[in-house]
C-alpha cells in the first residue's frame, strides 16, 4: 500500500478511504494496521475515531473493586468473569 504522506492521517486515508460513511464489521476486519508500538496504536486508535461518523459517548468503568464492611469481599456485587 502506498500513503498519501508518511503521518498517521495519511496511513488512515490510505487504509480507511470510506471511514467517514458508516461500515459494516467485515470492512474492519479487511482494513487493518498493524503497530508494534502501544504508544503508535493510541495515535492511531484517536485519528480514526476522530473520523467516525455518530455521537461521541464517554462510557466510565473501573479497574478494582473496593470492598466494605458489609461486604468484606465484595463478592455478589459484580459477576464473575
């Protein structure tokens, strides 16, 4: 594949052309770019959901559970996974 320019907006355009009209899975999963850099792949990552057309949602999770006296465990409050 040959990029427009050597940036990341660039190899977006050149792996994603249509990314700005809604897709379906399987167009994903022909489309991809591949970074052996964690750093590169967040980069990545935020250019093409920049692009993505819809609604921007910020969803909130947590990494740990903290337990209380009633619940010294914390089990029952969380399914298993």
């Amino acid at each position: 594949m040959i990029c427009d320019d050597n940036s990341v907006t660039g190899l977006i355009s050149s792996t994603y052309p249509h990314i700005d009209h809604h897709q379906d899975d399987q167009y994903y999963l022909n489309h991809t770019i591949l970074s052996g850099k964690n750093s590169d792949v967040e980069d990545i990552n935020s250019g093409v959901l920049w692009k993505c057309p819809g609604e921007e949602k910020i969803l909130q999770s947590a990494y740990s559970v903290i337990s209380d006296d009633r619940n010294p465990n914390g089990l029952g409050l969380y399914p298993m996974e």
